[in-house]
C-alpha cells in the first residue's frame, strides 16, 4: 500500500488493535493500511461514536459547552494573527457547537459533517447549516476565507485529497486551522506503539507536525503560525478515555462527571497555515 499523502512505496512499522500501521519510505508519514472509503465513514462515525465512549465522544452533546468555548478561542487567536473574519467551513464539525464559538465572535459559517444524526441535530437545535458528508467528496459552487479542521485530519480516509480540497476551496490569501495529534510529540514517543492516538480503524493518519506543514507547503499552504491548544475535558469523558484504556476500575468513580479537568495535550498540536 502506497503512501495516502505522497504515494511512493511503504514498510510495515507495527500492527495496531489487529491493523497493521505502515510508514512511508519517502516522507516517513505513518497511517493505517486499511482500504477505506466513504463506506468506512459512515460505520466509525455512526451514533456510537458519539455517545458509546471508547476511542470517540462519551457524550458528545454534554461537551457542548466547552466545544463553544474553543471555536471562540481559536475566533480570538484568528484575528490576533490575521485580522480576518468571513466566510468558514468546520470539517468535521459534528453538531456544529465549534462552529457556533466561531460564529459568535463575528463569523459565518457552515459545517461539514458524516454522522447524519449530529448534522440533524445542528440543523434542527442550533439552526446552524451543518452539510452531511465528507470533505473527500464535497462539492460547493462557493469559496471559504478559513477551512478549519479540529481533530480530523488524523480520520481522513484519503488526507492528500482531502487538504487539495480544503486549499481549492480556499479563496486567494485563505486559510487552514488544523488542529491534530503529533506523533513526534514527547508523549507519542514514550508510549511507542502504546499512544493512545494508535487506535485504528477510527484513526487512520499519524501526522508530525513537522510532516503536515511539509506537505502542506508542497500542497500551496504555508505556514504562519502555530502552537499547542490549551484543552479541558469533562469528568464523564476523562472516565470514558480512561476505561477505554486501563479497563472499568473502581478508581474511575472517584472522578466527578461534571467537572472540567485539564487534559495533557502535550501531544497535540495547532497551525495556520495561508494559502499561497
Ligand atoms: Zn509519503
């Protein structure tokens, strides 16, 4: 199987939950071999995604909050770098809360999501234009000042389509938000074929945030800025990504489900990049 970004040849690097994870000989770009496509986003983002806990959301609807708060953030951090406000398109943007912080700090915006129900749920709660699909295969007459993709690009099941399409739906001087997970992060590199990102077949792409804004630049997106998200998970899914990990232990219930506890996102990373 060829590299998903620059297509020369690969070598096995280590199976991962019975999938074998392969790197590319090339650009060294590490993913999972598994042949995917619009079939496979339809059965990993189904409503157990959202709401069965494991790898996915414990209970999406009750992140609301924090979720709106981040899309605000980044709104904050977007004109603190470019000065921009305008048109937008969240990938992946679930129910749409994301989109909604960027919404209330000045922009517009429509949402792209695979899980009918979420895009239902945006549509008919928030009254916010969530799209159903993927950005693989979605077409629109119109142009985007910002593409934004928090904690995505790792799902792509085809990454070099996917950024070619956010960059041609980019008008002049446009940019990317890709928040996404570092594989060559400190924590990444300790745990080895233990880091929790190697959870294949929901996550299929292992960026390093060196490798990302490499092909970007090759794609037409330079990078302008960058950094590391501050990030605060509720107590309900700090006990489900626990679980999923260590198993159901007594300890768990000692954590209060409704509070918000920082999370160690050391391995996490944000950048902007412009369209060239
Ligand atoms: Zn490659």
């Amino acid at each position: 199987m060829n590299c998903p970004l620059c297509d020369s040849e690969s070598r096995f690097a280590f199976e991962a939950k019975g999938y074998p994870l392969r790197d590319c000989m090339k650009c060294a770009h590490r993913f999972a071999a598994i042949a995917a496509g619009e079939a496979h986003v339809a059965e990993v983002y189904g409503d157990d995604y959202f709401s069965g806990g494991g790898a996915g959301y414990a209970d999406y609807l009750g992140e609301a909050e924090m979720l709106s708060s981040r899309g605000a953030m980044y709104a904050k951090m977007l004109e603190k770098y470019s000065g921009k406000k305008g048109k937008m398109l969240d990938v992946g943007a679930a129910a749409g809360f994301l989109l909604k912080g960027f919404i209330e700090n000045g922009w517009q915006g429509v949402g792209l999501e695979p899980n009918a129900e979420m895009a239902r749920y945006g549509r008919d709660k928030l009254n916010l234009d969530i799209r159903e699909g993927s950005l693989e295969s979605f077409e629109t007459g119109g142009r985007f000042d910002l593409v934004s993709m928090i904690q995505v690009a790792a799902h792509f099941y085809a990454p070099r389509q996917a950024f070619e399409k956010a960059r041609d739906l980019l008008a002049d001087d446009g940019l990317l938000l890709v928040e996404t997970w570092n594989r060559s992060s400190l924590s990444a590199r300790i745990f080895g074929r233990h880091w929790h990102e190697y959870s294949p077949p929901s996550v299929l792409q292992f960026f390093s945030e060196k490798g990302l804004t490499e092909f970007l630049r090759k794609t037409g997106l330079e990078k302008i800025a960058g950094g590391r998200p501050s990030k605060k998970i509720s107590g309900a899914h700090a006990r489900s990504l626990l679980r999923y990990r260590i198993g159901d232990r007594f300890v768990l219930k000692l954590i209060p489900e409704k509070i918000n506890i920082p999370y160690p996102s050391e391995d996490l990373f944000w950048a902007l990049y412009k369209k060239k």
